[in-house]
C-alpha cells in the first residue's frame, strides 16, 4: 500500500509543467536583454550565475524543481545556440572561402 501511494505521488508530481515553460521564457528574456544592452563581457557570468541558481532550483521539491528544470533547459539551449552561431559565422564561410578563392592567403584552416 505505501509503495502504491509513494507511486501515485510521484505520478502527480511530474518534472516540467507551466513553471518550466515560464522560466525557459524569463530565462531566455535575461540573457537577450545582456545581448541587447551590449554587455557582451556580462554574458558569460549572467550565464553562469543562471545556471548555479538553475541546479539550486532543480533539487529542490515541486515548483522549484520544474522552475530550475526550465533554467537548466534555457541555459543549455543558449550555450547549444551560441556554439551553433559560432560554428556558422566563423568556420563555415571561411571553409567556403578557402574552397572557391583564388587568393592564397585564404587558405589556412
């Protein structure tokens, strides 16, 4: 009987719901708002700071959790994101570069 009930417990009580998707949102609003305001030494640390507060939230109890779980999934959205941005704006067109340019100073990888 108690294995019953600590079953349904866990049942009702699921990892994400609505506060996770709020955080994801307010998340993602903080750390645009660094960007915008040109604060591009800030980001790495308003990152950080965010993700120490997300793994504070994330093993907590209920409404904490989802809200650290949405922080946690924000931040891995944004480092993903960021690397993705970097991957394309540097690494790519300068392999287009080197393959159709003429110039041999293009051709360092």
């Amino acid at each position: 009987m108690n294995g019953q009930k600590e079953s349904a417990e866990r049942r009702s009580d699921p990892k994400h719901g609505p506060e996770s998707f709020l955080a994801v949102v307010v998340t993602a609003l903080s750390l645009m708002a660094v960007a915008a305001f040109g604060k591009d030494g800030w980001y790495p640390y308003a990152l950080l700071g965010i993700l120490i507060l997300g793994v504070g939230l994330a093993v907590q109890t209920k409404t904490a959790r989802r809200v650290g779980m949405g922080i946690l999934a924000a931040v891995v959205g944004a480092v993903v994101f960021r690397y993705m941005y970097w991957l394309f704006l540097y690494t790519i067109p300068g392999m287009f570069i080197s393959l159709f340019s003429n110039d041999p100073s293009h051709m360092r990888f």
